[in-house]
C-alpha cells in the first residue's frame, strides 16, 4: 500500500515551524547568538515531529493491511460456508466459481466448473440478468434468484443468489388449491316449464336435479345446499374447481338430458365467483356472473376474470316467460319517471335498423301520448332506416327527430334518457348524450355482453324476446292514456316492422308473446301492406346483393362472402345477403365480410343449430346466437376472413369453446 502523509498533521507542522521560525528572526536581530540557537532548534522540533510522524502512519498503514487481508479471508470464508447457494457466472454464461452450497445443491463433479448455468438449473440467466431477479428449479427445489453485476479490467462477472422458496412455493400452492369459491347453479324457467306438469313429473324433476347436482359434486370435497325451488349453493375448492372449468361444466350437457313429460329440457345458469379474498365477496362475484349467464338466455356458466367474462355452454334458445308480471312492474315505473322528468330523450344504437328506430318510434309516440315532450336522436346520415324515419315525419310532424348533437345541447339534469334495442355503451347513436344523462332507461332483447350500461334506473332486459319492438309493445300496453286516445297507426307501423325485421318475418325467435304483440299492433291500427313496403329496395340493391351471395364459399357447414365492393347501401345489402344465404342446403350459418371507411365488418346468421354470437365475440363483437356482427379495423378481407375461420375453428357447432 502506498504511504500517504496526514494531510492534518502536515499543515500543523508547518504553521508551527513558521511560527517557530519568525520568532528566531525577530530574537535574532536583538540577541544574535540566541536567535541562531533558537533557529537550530526549530530546526531539530520540526524534524522529529515529521519522523514522528511519518512513523506513526506507517505504523497505521501497516495495521490497515493486516485488517483489510483477515476481513477479505473472513468474507471468503463466510460466502464459501453460506447455506444458500452462491454461483459466480461469467457474461457467456460459463460457472467461473460457486461455493459449497451450490456444489451440494447441483453436483460434486470436479468439471463443474467452466460449465454453462443454464445446463445446471433450469434458468433463465438473460432474465435474471435484465431484471436482478427471477426463479429456478434445482433438484426439485425452487429458488428465487438475485443478481450482482460486477465489473473490473473489463471483465464482467454476475453474482448469483439462490433463496430457497421451496417451503413458501409448496404452501402458496397449498392455498390456492384449497381456497374456496362459491357457485350458484340454477334451473331456467322452472317454475314456467312446472307450470302445468303432473305432480308426478314434478317430483321426478326435482329429484333428477338434486341426483345431478350431488353427482356433480361427488367429485369434490365441497357441499352445496339447496336455497330455492330452483336455486342451489355450492362451496368448491380451487383444484376442484380447475377441474370442472377444464371439462366445460360437462353439467351443463347432461341437465339437457332431463325432460319434463319427455319434451321439455331443463337447463342450468352457473354463476362462479372465482379468486374472491373472501366468500362473501365470492358470492357477490357468482351472483354477477349469473346475471350475466341469465341476461345472455341461460343454459351457460360465467367465469369473471381479469380480462373480463369467460362462458361456457349457451347451446339452447332462450325460453319464452309467459308471465308478464315483471314488465307490468317495469311499465308502471318507467311512466313514472316519464311524468316527472321535464323532457324525454329516445336513443338507439349506431346505423340504425328498423327495430332500433321502430322501437323508439313506438315508445316516442307512446310518450306524446302522456303530453309530454320527447325526441329521437338519430343521425339520419348513418341509418338503415331512412325510409321510415321520413314515413313517420310525413305522417305527424319534423319536430320528433333531432341530430344527437342538438339532443346534447337540450339534455338537463331533469330530463329522461330512454335507450332502445342495445345496451352496450359502445354502440350508442351518441355515447356524450349517455355520458351527460342523469336518469337513463334501458330495453333491450339482445344476449348480455361483458360491457354493458350499469347505471340504469331500469335496466329492462329480456333475451328471450324477438325484438325490442316486442318488448317496447308490451311496456306500452301498461303505460296509463287519456280516455278514448290510443298510439296513432304509424308508430304501430314503426314497432311491427321492427318485430318483422328481427324475426324474419315470423320466422326466427318467434314466440306466442311475439304474437300477441303483433297482434296488438294491428288491432290499433298497424298496416302489414305499409309494413311490409318498408322492406322493399331498389333494383341496385338486389343486384348488390346478388353480387355478394354469387361470391360465397361452403367452409365447414359455414357460408362465407366477401363483397368486394363499396356502395352508400352496402350496410344493408351484406346483411340481407347473408339471410339469403341460409336458404343453401347443408349451410348452419352464414357470413359476409364488407368493408366501410378503413373498417372490416361481419355479418353473421344462422337457423340456431349454430351460436353465431360466440363465434363473433371471438372477433370482438355479439349480438344474439342468430344473429350477430362484428367490427375489425385496419384489416384486409383476406385477413378478416381467415381470423373468422380460425374463430369457427375454435368454437364447435353447438357453441361451446374447443
């Protein structure tokens, strides 16, 4: 070690012989032989003080060393006799050095050094190293890995530390395999299908049910209780639980094979609460989960992850509820909110069809007829139903259809927001008129999808139903009217075609209250000839139209077109292409991809043998498991195409994941 003087002493030294030395001068010029001794013997002061000095810091240097030398072999000692494994690995990955730990932990062979890391442990060096940390597996033992960057000479070296995990790893593992989760299971429409069964039938029911329920649970070590006519509670683990998840809630398939006097069906909605700290907020999340499952017609479970909704099942149609208790209760509702809000808005969904502006028709005209003021936001640019928006203005007045962005500007606190025929956020004519709405209303018919409005009043929400003309037609009939005043015939015109349009004529979701509907309408005055000029089109269109069925390829039971063309009317073309193209023997559903702005879009049908809708909330989109769409930007149609065979190719038939 290089000999360093004391800074300290040093300037001590030469202010004392400075001083020393000026006191000589000035004695010597009184008493020379004096000031000359005194000279001398600064002279002599000084020089002892700097061998002293000098000595005492080698002395010290010396001391250091000694230190410096047993604290280096003592942390020598203690890195090499550590519990913990320690490896020191060079920028190539080769084992420069490990200590005894290490060598115990991996091998005792004498080549061990100079060999790659990796070849030793399963680890991931390069992560380790960008990130100081990570975790291997050694001799069946894990280890979560820190790391030490040294460089010197520009050599770099990596210190490795292995912690043993293995004990905390097991006990995590332990935990999340035993952790609870609470699933509710409920039959659909029991009370309806019981509703005039033999006493008989309903007893063999009920027992069928719990059988399948208990042999549903006999594989585990939870238990599941019975709350309900219809309803059950189950407490499951989560290795349990795993297990059921990867078999696609295989009782789902077998509650099908239950049948009420040999032809009804029983069907289960399944609400999981998965991954809750505790179970109360475990059944908070089941209970989601099952709404969402019923919302989207039932015969499903729902798993809510991270990401969203996960679903299972959703094979059969949703069934019909003949009792019209709920939508009585709702209706009285709704007209009172109508009576105490100042004005009321009427909003559907993006391009809208004859069922999103039917329905708001219906429900303005029902409104006015409660003398109150109501509008319809709509943006005439970007409809499909053009022809009846200036068929009800011909026949009542220009005052009931207003741009969404006057609608903005007129919306108060005190005003109503009724949104027909959607309840994604999304898809809103305007999302701000949403956003700016304090009191909002939804109706509408369409499967629940994970992203939905969740600050309704009331949230009417019937998958079951045709249309949400249908549903609109029934809230009305509630609604209380003057004596001897009933909806003029063109907003009957309006909620017919709407039901029209989404039936396909009578033909696609149709039940007896759909019926009734229709019926009601017509009795007021709805004129089917009107109705039904509606649907007619231009000799352009049906050439489109042909056009694109003429392009379609058979892929698997599946119709797909393409069009590949652009046309102001190309919105309504590809859909009515892709109903024609169910009428092909041997197709289960059809698809016609066309493309609008930098935009691919999906028009999806089918006769219900296929799930339309999973199949298009792969890409992105929903709708109902008849009818479906989806949106995909920036995207050829090449490519839009083979993302939807890969989604067909991932979802079988009957609409359950692969």
């Amino acid at each position: 070690m290089k000999k360093k003087f004391p800074t300290v002493s040093l300037i001590v030294l030469i202010l004392l012989a400075t001083n020393t030395l000026i006191s000589a001068s000035i004695l010597s010029s009184h008493e020379s032989v004096m000031g000359i001794i005194c000279i001398i013997l600064s002279v002599l002061t000084a020089s002892m003080s700097i061998a002293e000095i000098l000595f005492f810091a080698e002395k010290n240097v010396r001391h250091v060393s000694k230190m410096n030398e047993h604290l280096e072999n003592s942390v020598s000692e203690y890195i090499n006799s550590m519990p913990e494994p320690v490896a020191v690995v060079d920028s190539g990955k080769l084992l420069i050095w490990c200590n005894e730990s290490f060598t115990r932990n991996i091998s005792d062979s004498p080549k061990l050094y100079g060999t790659d890391i990796s070849s030793l442990a399963d680890i991931n060096f390069d992560n380790i190293i960008s990130t100081g940390t990570g975790v291997c597996t050694l001799n069946g033992s894990t280890y979560k890995v820190t790391s030490d960057k040294s460089v010197n000479n520009d050599i770099t070296l990596y210190i490795l530390y292995f912690h043993d995990e293995t004990d905390y790893t097991s006990l995590k593992r332990r935990f999340d395999e035993t952790h609870p989760n609470v699933v509710i299971i409920t039959v659909d429409n029991y009370d309806e299908i019981l509703k005039n069964a033999k006493e008989s039938e309903k007893s063999q029911a009920s027992v069928e049910v719990e059988k399948l329920i208990e042999n549903f649970m006999s594989n585990t070590n939870g238990f599941v209780r019975k709350s309900g006519s219809n309803m059950f509670y189950a407490v499951i683990e989560n290795k349990h639980l795993n297990e059921i998840i990867a078999g696609k809630f295989s009782i789902l398939d077998s509650a099908r094979n239950i049948k009420i006097a040999g032809k009804y069906p029983l069907t289960f909605s399944i609400g999981v609460g998965k991954g809750a700290e505790s179970l109360d907020k475990s059944e908070h999340i089941a209970k989601q989960c099952l709404d969402m499952a019923l919302g989207r017609g039932g015969d499903q479970a729902v798993l809510k992850t991270e990401s969203g909704y996960q679903f299972f099942g959703g094979v059969s149609q949703g069934m019909e509820k003949k009792s019209r208790a709920k939508t009585r209760i709702l209706s009285n509702a709704l007209q009172d909110m109508i009576l105490n809000s100042d004005k009321i808005f009427v909003m559907g969904h993006r391009f809208g069809d004859l069922d999103s502006v039917g329905s708001s028709c219906g429900m303005a005209g029902a409104i006015r007829l409660l003398k109150k003021e109501v509008h319809i936001a709509v943006d005439r640019n970007k409809n499909l139903a053009s022809n009846l928006i200036d068929l009800t203005e011909d026949r009542t007045d220009n005052e009931l259809f207003i741009s969404p962005e006057n609608a903005l500007a007129l919306i108060t606190d005190r005003d109503l927001l009724i949104i027909v025929d959607t309840h994604n956020p999304d898809v809103l004519e305007c999302k701000e008129l949403y956003r700016k709405a304090k009191s909002v209303v939804v109706i509408d018919h369409h499967r629940k999808s994970a992203n939905f409005i969740d600050n309704a009043v009331i949230f009417h929400h019937e998958p079951y139903a045709s249309s949400a003309s249908e549903m609109v037609t029934e809230v009305i009939q509630y609604f209380s009217f003057p004596p001897d005043e009933t909806l003029q015939a063109c907003y009957a015109d309006a909620l017919l075609a709407g039901i029209m349009l989404d039936t396909k004529n009578f033909v696609m979701k149709t039940g007896a209250r759909t019926f009734e509907a229709a019926a009601y309408l017509k009795k007021i005055g709805a004129d089917t000839v009107a109705v039904k000029l509606l649907f007619s089109g231009t000799i352009d269109l049906y050439r489109r139209k042909s056009q694109i069925v003429a392009s379609a390829e058979i892929y698997n039971r599946f119709a797909i077109a393409t069009a590949d063309f652009e046309s102001d009317d190309i919105r309504l073309a590809s859909p009515q292409a892709a109903d024609e193209l169910l009428s092909i023997a041997g197709v289960d559903a059809s698809f016609v991809i066309y493309k609008t702005g930098n935009t691919m879009n999906i028009s999806a049908r089918s006769f219900g043998a296929v799930n339309v809708q999973v199949i298009m909330e792969k890409l992105g989109g929903g709708g109902h498991q008849t009818m479906a769409a989806t949106q995909i930007p920036d995207i050829s149609a090449d490519e839009a195409k083979q993302k939807l065979k890969s989604a067909i190719d991932d979802t079988d038939y009957s609409g359950k994941d692969t």
